[in-house]
C-alpha cells in the first residue's frame, strides 16, 4: 500500500536520492500512510493496561449503538466503526469476549467471526462500492496491534487514489462523512440476520 505508488520498469535500477528528494523509498513495497494516527499511537484514547476494566472493546457494547458507534452484533461477536480510520467504512469485527490471541477463540467464535467479515464485506459493497479491501488482524503490540489485549479484525475498505499527497505531505486524511453518519449508513444495510450463523444483530442484548 503505498501515498505515492512509484512505478518499477522490469530490469531498471533505482536512481540514488539527492539531498532533496523526499519520495517514497524505492523497494518495490507499497504503502498507505496515515500520519493522522499518530495522535492515537501517541497515547490519546488507548487503554492505560490490558484489562478488562480499561479495554474500550469491552465498554462498548455495554452502551448504545450510535454512541459506540457500533455498526452490527451477533451472538458472540460485533462490528464497530474504527475511530482512527485508514479509510471511510474501515470497521472492525471482534468477539464480545476478553481475548487477545486468535487461536484463544472458541469455535463458534471463530465462525462467528468469519462470519461476520463476509457480512461487513458485502454491507460495504452495497454501500460504497469500493475496488477493493485490506483485511486482516495484528497479533501482539509488536505486530501493530493498537490494543493488543482485545483481538480485533479490521476491514478497510479501498479506492483506486485514496493514498494520495494529503495524508503524505499535508499530514491530513480527507474523509468525506462522519463516523456517525458512516454507522447509520452501514447498520441501516447490514442484514437482519446472519445467513452463516442465523445471528441476529443486537445479539440478544
């Protein structure tokens, strides 16, 4: 995933940077920069420990939808707009359960949450219509995880140019619609019930 996607000609060999070239590093690697995100990485909103009574996963079904902004539940396992989006739409699916390793999950958990993502997928299709998704979870603080404690998968929505120079120079990512109204938009598609798992969506909560 890349901000400026620069182009690799079969057999052309990188020219050395001058002093003023500020450009990508030309590895063949693509990359999505968010500096936006560096506010949270930097501390604000993240839970002090790894406890339950500090995990904002835990708290957030406890409450409302449209204050915790989540957008589905299911038995086992909800989805929930990402704060920090990498993109309008990135949401997260994760279980109920205070559980940090994938393999920790139960079964039913783990089909749940399967589940749950193909559900996402299509909601954001029918939605927003983007060309593409990143999909996928960071185990352990060292892999990325931004609450490690609380396993939690992401669904970013892409478009062909959403990198582009605003987040990589101006430091600002431009997202069109508020994470209200990106949860309205989304709870208001997702399907009454979970074909996968027969799971309808406020769980029995």
């Amino acid at each position: 995933m890349s901000g400026h996607e620069a182009e690799h000609r079969e057999g052309q060999r990188p020219t050395t940077a001058s002093a003023g070239d500020f450009g990508p590093p030309e590895d063949g690697l693509q990359r999505l920069w968010t500096p936006h995100r560096m506010v949270y990485i930097g501390g604000q909103d993240k839970p002090a420990d790894g406890s339950v009574a500090q995990c904002p996963f835990c708290r957030i079904p406890a409450g409302d939808d449209e204050s915790g902004l989540v957008v589905a539940r299911g038995a086992e396992c909800y989805a929930v707009l990402n704060l920090y989006p990498y993109n309008s739409g990135h949401l997260m699916v994760l279980p109920y359960r205070h559980v940090s390793g994938y393999v920790e999950l139960t079964a039913s958990e783990t089909a749940e949450l399967a589940a749950m993502t193909q559900t996402a997928i299509r909601t954001l299709t029918a939605v927003y219509g983007p060309a593409g998704y990143n999909i996928g979870m960071n185990q352990g603080e060292v892999a990325g995880a931004g609450i490690a404690a609380h396993l939690h998968q992401h669904v970013v929505p892409r478009w062909l140019g959403d990198a582009n120079f605003l987040p990589v120079v101006g430091q600002t990512k431009a997202l069109p619609e508020l994470l209200s109204d990106t949860r309205a938009r989304l709870a208001a598609a997702w399907p009454d019930a979970d074909p996968a798992t027969g799971a309808e969506p406020d769980g029995g909560r």
